[in-house]
C-alpha cells in the first residue's frame, strides 16, 4: 500500500477534538481551558466536532458508534480542518472501526493524535489507508498545567516540522494523578533510556499501546510488519508482568514478526510492577528477541511527558540513539 504523509501545521490552522473513546464529559474546565490556551499559543484555532460534547456520555462513557463514527468523518472531511485530536483514551474506539469510511480518510489526509485506546483507530487508518498517524498527546493530555514542556516541545517538533528528530530522555517524569489535582506534583529524575540489547536497526514504525494493538490481530485493521519494522510499544498499569509477556508473545507469534527489526519500549507506570530486572528478564526469555536491538524507558506512554511518534514513519536505532524521520 503506498504511504501517505500528512501536511504538517501552520500558523492560522484550525484543529478538530474528537472523542472516538470516552467522553468530553470526563474533562475538567481547567483542563479544557489550559489546553486551550497552549493550541492558541501555537497559532491552531480548535474547534469541537458536533457530537464532542458534555451530553455524549452513555452507561460506557462515550457517545454512541453512530456518533462517534459521525464526528471521525465529519473532522476528515472538513477541508478546513488540518489536524485531529482525540479527547482522551478509554476502551472501546474498536467499536467503530467497521464503520469509517476508509475512502473518505485516504482522500482526505489529515494529521490524527491521539494514544492508549486510540491505537485502535490509528493502527486501522495507517492499515486500511496507509496514512501517517501520530502517537502522541490527547486534547487533554495538553490542558497539564505542570511538566508539559518536553510534551509541548516535542509534539511541536513533530507536527510543525519535516526535519528528523533524535528522541532525547526527559530530565523527569511523573505518574501521578494530575487531572485530579494539578497542583500537587510529583517529579521524578529520569535515569534515561534502557539499552537491553545493542545493535542498529532501521525501518518503518509500527505500534502504539500493547494490550489495544493486540485486540486488531487477526482483523483487517492490524498493520502488517513489512520488510524492516520498528516496534514501538508501551502499556498502562494493568500490564503487570505476566500480562505484558504475554502479549508481548502474542505478536511474536505473527507470521510476519520476522519482519521487525528493532524494538522501542514506553515507560511503565508504577502499578506495572516492571521494574529494568523484570523487562530485561522478559525479553532475554524471548528466543524471537534474541537478535535485535531493544531500547526501554522511553518517554511515551501512560506517564509524562509524552512523546510524538510518526506510526508509519521512519525510525533508525544505534545503541541508545534513535532518529525519527518525519
């Protein structure tokens, strides 16, 4: 399928929230206000699809497929509209994926951020369409009144610009609640990134959140690992170690696996539970991992600050050096 890029942001361009996972509702003002703000700063102009609104909020959290499906397409095709951010995660935009218009999409090609439960939706666009897709902040993701520099400064990078970027660690992280209080912070001196296996590789970026990427195998919406991948991964808390070697196995079990080339992992969130000792242990146990480089701790994921990640973009891998072509 022939790769398509999207247009990257200018000054003056107008931005579409959507929530093809949970709800508006779920987002606080001051959260809303401050992302706001930052998308202004930025000279974006956001605007809301139809359907993203407070009263979208059934027994799941979300609005309805029709809806959700219904704002996905409205915010393709808008002609006025040059990137898409999605609300925030959750747990069913799988939902919807038998109900987009793929021709639509691929006719339109737009910028689309979003992480977590939104690998669903990204991982069928660059399948079905083969559009550039992002793995990066939410709407809300952006409305973090503290630590969100490296996020701002990064997903600019990303977004704005066709120039490579080399992933650099961030000075600290976090993984407290800070959508319940954005005052009361805690920072944490990153060590910076795990080599658990040397090497170089290169080769085309697929991925996103483990245990959602997984719910696509065997569907017509999973990527296909072609002639040199890049992995790219990361899991929430739920991925206790048992859960995530598991998955882990369930994609080194696809026939197309010996196509990737390389692999990059998120960080993990404390409830995990997977500490450096516990991934090299997972890994090393991995006869399928044996000969390729593996890089862990990188700022993506389910704690701050986030990276941006092109899914279908280009990524090279020497030791702890890795290199985004945009």
């Amino acid at each position: 399928m022939q790769k398509i890029i999207p247009q990257k942001l200018q000054k003056g361009d107008k931005i579409m929230v959507i929530a093809p996972s949970r709800g508006l509702k779920l987002i606080g003002a001051d959260c809303r206000q401050i992302a706001l703000e930052r998308f202004n700063q930025m000279g974006l102009t956001v605007e809301f699809a139809h359907n993203t609104t407070d009263d979208k909020w059934n027994l799941l959290g979300t609005g309805s497929v029709q809806e959700r499906v219904d704002d996905m397409m409205q915010a393709f095709e808008d002609k006025s509209v040059k990137a898409i951010f999605t609300v925030i995660g959750g747990f069913n935009s799988n939902q919807i994926l038998a109900h987009l218009d793929y021709d639509v999409i691929r006719s339109n090609p737009k910028i689309i951020c979003g992480f977590s439960d939104i690998t669903a939706v990204l991982a069928a666009i660059t399948a079905k369409t083969g559009l550039e897709t992002y793995y990066g902040p939410h709407f809300s993701s952006i409305g973090m009144k503290k630590g969100c520099e490296y996020t701002l400064q990064n997903m600019q990078s990303m977004l704005f610009s066709d120039e490579p970027l080399e992933l650099k660690p961030s000075d600290e992280w976090s993984d407290d609640a800070w959508f319940i209080d954005q005052e009361k912070r805690e920072f944490i001196k990153n060590d910076g990134f795990w080599v658990l296996h040397e090497g170089e590789a290169a080769g085309t970026i697929i991925g996103g959140n483990l245990c959602t990427y997984n719910l696509l195998l065997g569907t017509p919406y999973q990527p296909k690992f072609e002639k040199d991948t890049i992995l790219m991964i990361e899991d929430d808390a739920e991925s206790y170690p048992q859960a995530f070697d598991r998955n882990l196995q369930a994609l080194c079990h696809q026939s197309d696996f010996k196509n990737v080339k390389g692999m990059v992992i998120g960080r993990f969130q404390k409830g995990s539970k997977i500490d450096r000792e516990t991934l090299e242990f997972i890994i090393n146990n991995k006869p399928e991992l044996r000969d390729m480089p593996v890089v862990a701790n990188v700022d993506y994921g389910h704690t701050t600050p986030i990276l941006t990640i092109p899914l279908g973009g280009h990524a090279t891998m020497k030791g702890s050096k890795i290199i985004i072509q945009k």
